[in-house]
C-alpha cells in the first residue's frame, strides 16, 4: 500500500534464529529433554545443531516466501546468530552496563526447571492456562511463652502443598480482625481472619463458636510449629538480636532479649480476605512476595557473637529455606520426597497432613498457571535465583508516556493489555543459564569479581593477554563448513580469557550466561543494521519505524521488548 503511493519500504527479512524455540526443537530431534542430558551429549555439538536446524528452517521459509509471493529481499536477511547481529546486541548491553542499568541480583524467578533457567515476565505471560490445584487449610498449634504446644492453631492457607517443607513464617493482616474459633464437632480450636469464619464453617459444613477476637498485631511474634520439622528441628529454638533489643556489652553476663528467626506469625499488608483464611503459608524461597517478607525480617537483625562463645559463628538472622534442588526435585533436605518432581508431591504431602491430623480441609482451586511457552507440558515454578536483570522499572514513566503517543489498533490495547503491563512492570530478567543464544558479554576478575562489559569480538581480542581463540580455531579446522559467526557464541566465547585491569597475574572469565532470545528479537531496529559498528547513517535513515504488526500474543513480546530496549 505505501510503495503503491510513493513511499520507499524497505522489504527487509529477517530471522529469529536464538533461545527456547531452536533449543525445544533440537531437543526433540535427539529424544532428550533436560539440561543435563545437553550436557551429556555435549554442548558444542548440540550449539551444531541448533545452527543447522536454524538453517534448515530458514531454507523452508525461503522457499515458502518466494512461493506465496510474498515481496521481500531475501537475500539481505538479517540473521540474529550472525556475528555483526550479536555485536550490535553486546553494545547495546555494555551501555546498560557502564551505565549500571545491567546488574545481577538474587531474586525469586519464574523457572523453567526441566529446562534449568528463568524466563521473564513477557514470556511467562505467553504460557497461563487453567488448571486445578489443591486449596489446603493447614494446622500450625501455636506455642506457648515457654515454647510448650497450645490447644491452639493457626488455620494457615496455601495453594501449593509442596512448599510447605520450606515454610518459614505465616503472614496475618495487622489491621484485620482474627477470632479464635472452636470447632462444634472436633473441638479443635483455631485461629482465622473474623471475616472468613462463616464461609470456612460453610466449606467444613459444621458450626465455627467464636470464642475470642483480636487485631492481626497482637497474633505478631507468636510461635508455632510447622507442618514439617525437617528445619525446625536444628533451628526451632535458635533465636536473634533485633535493632529494638538491646545487649549490655560491658556485662558479658547478660543475656540478649531474643527474637526466633523463624516459624512465628508476622504482620504483611498484602494479606486479604478475598479466599483462603486470612492466615498465610510463607515459603520465601518459592515467592516473590514472601521472599521480600524475609528480606524486611532480615533487615530487623544485628549480627550478634555469644559473649560465652565468641569463637562460634552463629546464625544470627533468619536465611532462606529452600527444600528444592535447581531441577525442581526435592533434596535430602526433605528426605521423604528426596528425587521427586515437587508438583508430583501434593498428592502425598496432603494424605500426610491428613494423616497427622495437621489438614482441615482441603478443596480444589481453579487458576490460571503459567507453563512453559515451549514445552507446554512443564509448569513453570518460582524459584531463588541469582540472574541478570535489567533495571526497566527505572523507566516505567518514560515507558508509559511512550505508550501514549502509540497509535494502537485495536485501541483497547492502549490501556488494556499492553497498559496493563507496563503498569505492573518488573526488571527484566535477563539471563538464561542455557546455551543457543547471544552471550552475556560479561567478564569477571577470577580475584576480585569485579567486572568488565564487552562491545564487540574486536573490542575482546585488543584486551591485554587474550588467550582462548585457538579453540575456535581448532574446531574451525576439524570442521571447515562451520559458519564464522559461532565463534561468538558458547562454547568458543566461553574460552576467550584477558588479563585483568583490577588484579596483577588475573584473568577475566566470562560468566555462563545466554541472553533472553526476545532481547534479540526487541534489539531489531538497531541490531539489523550492525549498528553502531557498522551502516550508522542505515540506522539513522530507518528508525524508529513508522508501521509495526504482529499478532496479538507479541504484545508482551516483540512490542514490549522493542519499547523497552
């Protein structure tokens, strides 16, 4: 329509050749499935692989694309494996860098864990569907001043079973009424949300007596035992200094005021009494919002060495519980279910809780639930991770204002969907820790762990000492028709070490990680072109675009990627 009136329309192709997709559909082509089995099979020959299944894709689209008649300059295709693509994308990440936008951070990810890495925001949203889950009411018995067990329990809520190993602390609402409540026909006397007591005697369809009410402050600091004693048994009686506890120094023969580290009800505002009991299950290590409770716990305790054994290094605020291997299986930290995929383990933790007389009641819960969006069979799990991230919460504003001079179609989008989004907008986790995609062009002092950001192959090759090229070399002479452009890529980039500018004798290493391949796809603008290492006046010439369509489910994807980057 526009070149029919005049407009020069540049019919450029070009192709996303990185991440998940080509990785999920090698994987396939060799029966194997986890990261472990890429490793055994090995990472040069399966980075091989993905380069030809990417090749032999692109034929087929060719040959599509000339027989639908579809106008379009094949033949100047970006390709985003290609070197000078990939160079242009590690400018772009030292930018980001050298202006500390680019950083690592432990946080809780959604993780793919068949696969072994995180994914971000836009591609979580690309797997939700329904599913059904079980809905718990768990027994917590509250404990005494002198750590004996009450006839009392929290009645505590979760929607995910297999975390309850790892619990930590349950979450009450401050501000929120709670009534202590005896069960008509057990007996069993509990504490939940005043809100909630006639629709939870309406699920266990037996009369709730309220016996006492309380604000959610007077229940913070109490006690309890948990569901599990896997950690509680070492830890259950080992208490902390907080900064409104105070330790006579000069008198090494006071004792601190303590505070328990863990498994004792805290105050958190995101508390509700839209479901559940007003009394929540804390898992830090399986939940951003629970994991930001324990960094506000942390923040409460002072390091503290025992006058009568300063020798001992005590554990002196409360750290992370995680039952749960990097595979999604449990460890030997949780024996029973040691070596099993946790979401196979609801069945069984609950017939357990039955069992003990620890369950109350239990229902099924219907949500939507993210899966991964190229195995669509894996459910994806929230899981500590220390990654990369990009600071996009930084620019929220700036990315909000842009929306508003988009002109959308259909214009709901505007404010809908991609609005929406933005609003709700977190870093962007960067990493992958998987193996077909654009390096991370981080290097790391192997003494200081200070580090360095790279622009291009030729900024690396200028460092000081470089060593590690021969082993591209090598591969390049046992096998001459691999394409130049892998020896950006894992494992040969992996090799090429420097002398470090922060320590005498050290080498800068780079770390282990791919990017997000929709990084890429979002970089198209600039990276096409090999900008700025090459065609600048290309780039000046065609950005921004005028004209962008794609389908509805890219809103989180390629249109996100490209307005934030």
């Amino acid at each position: 329509y526009r070149t029919m009136r005049g407009y020069l329309c540049e019919r450029k192709a070009g192709w996303d050749t990185h991440g998940l997709p080509v990785e999920v559909e090698v994987c396939k082509e060799l029966k194997i499935h986890t990261k472990e089995e890429i490793e055994q099979y090995g990472v040069e020959k399966f980075i091989h692989k993905c380069q030809e299944s990417v090749w032999r894709y692109m034929k087929e689209w060719e040959r599509l694309t000339e027989r639908i008649g579809f106008w379009i300059h094949l033949d100047e295709a970006y390709v985003t494996y290609h070197q000078s693509y990939v160079e242009s994308v590690w400018w772009s990440l030292k930018n980001l860098f050298d202006r500390g936008l680019l950083y690592q951070g432990h946080k809780i990810v959604w993780w793919w864990a068949q696969g072994g890495t995180a994914l971000s925001a836009g591609e979580v949203g690309q797997g939700y569907r329904e599913v059904a889950d079980p809905s718990v009411y768990v027994l917590f018995p509250l404990l005494d001043d002198a750590g004996k067990k009450t006839e009392t329990s929290l009645l505590v809520w979760t929607t995910t079973p297999w975390t309850l190993p790892s619990n930590q602390f349950a979450a009450v609402h401050p501000e929120l009424d709670y009534a202590t409540v005896e069960d008509a026909e057990t007996g069993q006397k509990m504490v939940m949300a005043a809100a909630l007591v006639e629709t939870i005697a309406g699920k266990v369809k037996r009369e709730l007596k309220v016996v006492s009410t309380c604000k959610g402050t007077a229940l913070v600091g109490r006690r309890y035992l948990p569901p599990f004693d896997y950690y509680y048994k070492t830890l259950g009686n080992v208490a902390g200094i907080t900064l409104d506890l105070s330790l006579d120094i000069e008198d090494p023969e006071s004792e601190p005021k303590a505070c328990y580290l863990a498994w004792r009800v805290v105050d958190a505002s995101f508390v509700t009494i839209d479901s559940g009991s007003g009394v929540v299950h804390q898992a830090p290590a399986f939940g951003e919002v629970d994991f930001e409770v324990l960094l506000q716990e942390q923040k409460q305790f002072i390091p503290y060495t025992d006058p009568k054994n300063p020798n001992r290094e005590p554990q002196w605020r409360p750290e992370l519980i995680n039952a749960v291997g990097t595979d999604g299986k449990f460890t030997s930290e949780a024996p029973d279910y040691q070596g099993r995929w946790v979401k196979d383990c609801d069945k069984d933790i609950t017939r357990r809780l039955r069992d003990e007389g620890k369950l109350y009641h239990q229902e099924q819960y219907l949500h939507d639930y993210p899966f991964c969006w190229r195995a669509d069979e894996d459910p994806l799990i929230q899981y500590p991770r220390r990654s990369w991230f990009i600071k996009t919460t930084q620019f929220k504003d700036a990315m909000l204002a842009n929306n508003e001079q988009i002109n959308w179609l259909p214009e709901h989008i505007k404010h809908g969907r991609f609005g929406n989004f933005l609003e709700s907008n977190v870093d962007w986790a960067l990493s992958r820790e998987r193996y077909w995609g654009t390096p991370l062009p981080i290097w790391v002092c192997e003494k200081t762990g200070k580090m360095d950001a790279i622009g291009s192959y030729e900024e690396l090759l200028a460092k000081p000492g470089v060593t590690g090229t021969e082993v591209w070399d090598a591969a390049k002479k046992a096998k001459p028709s691999l394409p130049d452009d892998l020896k950006v890529h894992k494992p040969y980039i992996a090799a090429v070490t420097y002398d470090s500018p922060f320590a005498a004798g050290a080498k800068m290493k780079r770390v282990t990680e791919v990017i997000d391949c929709w990084y890429d796809s979002g970089a198209m603008p600039f990276a096409q072109w090999g900008y700025p290492h090459q065609n600048a006046d290309k780039f000046r010439e065609q950005f921004p675009a005028d004209f962008i369509s794609e389908a509805l489910d890219q809103t989180r994807g390629w249109f996100y990627s490209q307005l934030a980057i």
